[in-house]
C-alpha cells in the first residue's frame, strides 16, 4: 500500500527471502482498524491481498496476538481457507 506502483513479493523474492510472517490482529476490517490504527484507508483488505498474492511464492505465516478485542480463532481460520500457517502470540505487556 506503501508503493502500490512496485512488486512487492516479487522484488522479495529477488533478495533472497523465501518466508513471510504477517501480523493480521483483526479478524475483521473493524477489528483490525481497533487494533492497529492504520494509516491507510482499507488496510485490512491490503494485508490479505498481500497474504494472497505471496503465498503463491513464499512460504507464508499469518499471526496473531491473543488479546480480548480480537477474535483468534477466527483468524486461525481464515489462514486456513488461505492455506497458510498460523501462530498466535501472547501478549506482552508493555514494561515502561
């Protein structure tokens, strides 16, 4: 969403990496707005086209933090209809 004009995933795959973890902390456009505060409007539909387009070439990793607001298992789902791997996370708090 960055630099819509560039190939991402294929200039990834030209310097050498081969696995991609996203953080998809929403199991929806709502939650993940909540959650993330995105800059860019329809960040949650970028994330998964991104996950869509990579998974064809990279290994691909989605995550996600168990935190109240979100819905993992949900989330673990839908990494599987996008047949790639998930792991949740445990939230850490912040220490300062």
């Amino acid at each position: 969403m960055l630099n819509p004009a560039r190939e991402v995933v294929t200039e990834l795959e030209e310097a050498g990496v081969d696995e991609v973890s996203v953080s998809l902390n929403g199991q929806n456009e709502e939650a993940y707005n909540k959650v993330c505060r995105p800059v860019f409007a329809h960040a949650y539909e970028g994330v998964l086209e991104f996950i869509w387009k990579a998974k064809e070439s990279l290994d691909m990793e989605i995550t996600a933090v168990r935190i109240p607001e979100i819905d993992v298992s949900d989330i673990e789902r839908q990494a599987s209809q996008l047949g790639v791997r998930f792991r949740p996370r445990e939230y850490v708090p912040c220490f300062y």
